[in-house]
C-alpha cells in the first residue's frame, strides 16, 4: 500500500498531549489554542490517572487533550500551555507525525499560525 505522504512532508506535524481536570480552565485552554491558531484540532477524552506526587501515588479524574499542530510550532504552543494551566506541572509531551493523509496534513498546515 503506498503511503499519502513523504516523510520529510508528515515529519513537520504533531499531536500535543495535556490534561486538565478543571473544565473551565480546560474550556479556556482549548479555546484559547484554537483561536490563536496553535492548534488545528483538538479532541478530549475523560481518563483517569494515576502517578507520583510529592512522594505520594495519586489518582485524578482528568481530561486528556490531544492537540493537533505543526511541530514547528511547540515551544510557543508549550509557553501558551504553561500560561494558560492552573497544574503545577503540567503535562506537555509532543509525539510527532510519522505519516498520515496527505489531505489532513494540508488541512493541518492551513489550520495553525506560520512559524
């Protein structure tokens, strides 16, 4: 099957993950990185956590947000996150694009502000 897409093309997409557990500041956030054109698509599911904190394991009911964008585009989309998010330490992690649909890739670079 042949791809959609060269990899130098798809290389320069990423998907952004955070989470939130308080809705109005996730409301903002999500808002806010669309409106600013940080982020092409954003899609948010409930999940629960489980982790470290301050040498105690602790479990949140949080919303995962898995960020669409253009990697160039990280570092501002990370200080606009960290500006925006009422956690401590947030999670902000990038993975990037290996290969995807050459439409939704276009779709994606026409979405986000120019780096």
């Amino acid at each position: 099957m042949a791809k959609n897409t060269l990899p130098s093309d798809s290389e320069k997409f990423a998907v952004v993950f955070t989470t939130y557990s308080d809705d109005a500041m996730g409301k903002l956030l999500i808002h806010t990185l669309l409106e600013e054109k940080w982020a092409a698509c954003i899609q948010v599911y409930p999940v629960q956590s489980f982790y470290n904190w301050q040498g105690e394991i602790q479990s949140d009911d949080e919303k995962l947000v898995l960020i669409k964008t253009r990697r160039a585009l990280f570092d501002g989309l990370c200080a606009r996150i960290l500006s925006l998010h009422s956690y401590e330490v947030p999670e902000i992690v990038m993975l990037p694009v290996m290969d995807g649909a050459a439409d939704y890739l276009e779709w994606i670079k026409t979405n986000c502000r120019q780096a």
